[in-house]
C-alpha cells in the first residue's frame, strides 16, 4: 500500500476527512422519524474548517492503490480497505457501531455479469 510523505500527523488527516464523510452520511436518512441533524453547531463547523485538500488526497490515494486490487467484495483487498477504515475511525477515538462491537456491518453478498448477446 501507498503511503503519503508528510509530516502531518496520521489524526491531523485523518480527523477531516472521517467528520466530512460524516456528516454527509448524516444527510441519508433511514427514512425513521428521528429529528434532523443541526449541521450549524459549533462543533459541525470547526470540522468543517479542518477539512483539508491533502488529508482527502491521502485517502483517496490509499484506497485507490493498486496493492488493494479494487477492493471487490469478499477479496482480500476489499479487507485491506475494510481494515483501514477501522483503522482510521479508531485512531479518531470514534466509537464502533458496528455487529459485535464492530465497525463492521454485514451486507448480503450479491453478484452480478454482463452476458453479452451472441
């Protein structure tokens, strides 16, 4: 895997771009009657404020490295990414929420091709 040379802490980076993928979950809903998310709190803007181009760039260029082999379901490469998340939302002192006290959730598992016509 690909690492960024920077003298940035690994939280510096990291913190940004977890709070921005964050809160734009937040705006998915599960359709539930929960109240809406305040996205102009005080908290929610520092976050904001912090989010930098590099710290995106640094994550965008893990996960998109060649040595996690696209990541498709069930490879190992899908686990390597799935591992740095957790990774990264630990190092964030973020709770899991996941099964099991996880970060994970499991996803029936589908396939699908493309069957080209004869």
């Amino acid at each position: 895997m690909s690492r960024c040379r920077s003298r940035r802490s690994y939280s510096e980076i990291a913190t940004p771009v977890i709070l921005s993928s964050m809160l734009a979950l937040a705006g998915c809903g599960g359709g539930g009657e929960e109240a809406p998310v305040a996205l102009d709190t005080p908290e929610v803007q520092a976050a904001l404020a912090a989010i930098r181009p590099e710290g995106v760039e640094h994550h965008m260029r893990v996960l998109a490295d060649d040595s996690l082999e696209g990541r498709a379901p069930g490879t190992r490469g899908f686990e390597m990414g799935s591992a740095y998340a957790e990774v990264t939302l630990a190092a964030l002192g973020l709770e899991p929420a996941g099964v099991d006290g996880t970060y994970r959730q499991p996803v029936p598992l589908r396939e699908s091709m493309v069957v080209e016509d004869a």
